[in-house]
C-alpha cells in the first residue's frame, strides 16, 4: 500500500475557498436624492430620475448617467433592491372641502342644534356641513 493514495481526498485549497450563498440585499424605497453606486462602473451620485427602467443618476460635479434599473447598485457599501416608496394614504374630503373624520356608529343627537327654514335648507345643510358637524357634536360631548 502507497502512502500517497490519499493525497487528493483532503485538499487544503478547496477549504480556503469561501463560500458563498446567495447575496442578501435590503429593499430601499427608490426616492429622489437618494445617492446610489452603480457597482459595475462605480459611479456614484443622487438619483434625480427613474422611469422606463432607467434609473438617472448626478454626482458631485454635476455629470449626469442613465443606467438600466436592473443592474446592481450599492447605498452605503451594501448591495441593494430598489422598490416603489410608500405613499401616504390618500384622505377623504367632506362636501365642505375638509378632511374627513373616520367612519363612526351614529349617536344620539346632542342637545344643540342648528335652526333652519325649512327642509330644503335641512337637507342642504346636511348635505355640506353634516360630517363635520357630526365630528364637532362628538367633540363637544367629549368635553
């Protein structure tokens, strides 16, 4: 029996090489002045523009590079997934033109009121003014 038989089972180069799993990247919200590294070209400047899957990005000196959206790019060293930014819930609006309260149970009426001639202007008054008056009675009561 050789000793050297066994000399490739153990290779000490193979358990140098590391290894590596599939990359983690964060997902950031792609915003306007948000500054980004192209990872290929290293070219690093704010986004001013993304549409088309073209993302435009400007640096320091003013030069301005459209790169595809899909290529990698790095924001603090860190590879990257942009995603679309949240946008804030959009708010309903009253006839009035004021923001809305949330949708609430009806309660019992209050012991104010608000006179008018007739039920026309009763109704046209609902019609305006009834959700905030709702929200102003509950105030009211709450006090």
């Amino acid at each position: 029996m050789c000793v050297f038989d066994n000399r490739y089972d153990d290779d000490p180069i193979a358990r140098m090489k590391p290894r590596r799993g599939p990359v983690q990247r964060k997902e950031v919200p792609l915003v306007k002045g948000l500054v980004v590294e192209h990872s290929l070209t290293e070219f690093c400047g704010a986004v001013i523009d993304a549409r088309d899957g073209v993302l435009r990005l400007e640096d320091f000196d003013g030069a301005v590079r459209s790169f595809p959206r899909s290529d990698a790019f790095l924001v603090d060293g860190e590879p990257v997934t942009f995603v679309a930014p949240q946008r804030a819930p959009v708010r309903r609006r009253t006839a009035s033109g004021s923001f809305a309260a949330p949708q609430e149970r009806a309660r019992v009426a209050m012991p104010s009121r608000i006179f008018v001639e007739g039920r026309h202007d009763a109704e046209l008054v609902e019609q305006v003014w009834g959700d905030d008056l709702r929200v102003e009675g509950d105030r009211r009561r709450a006090t």
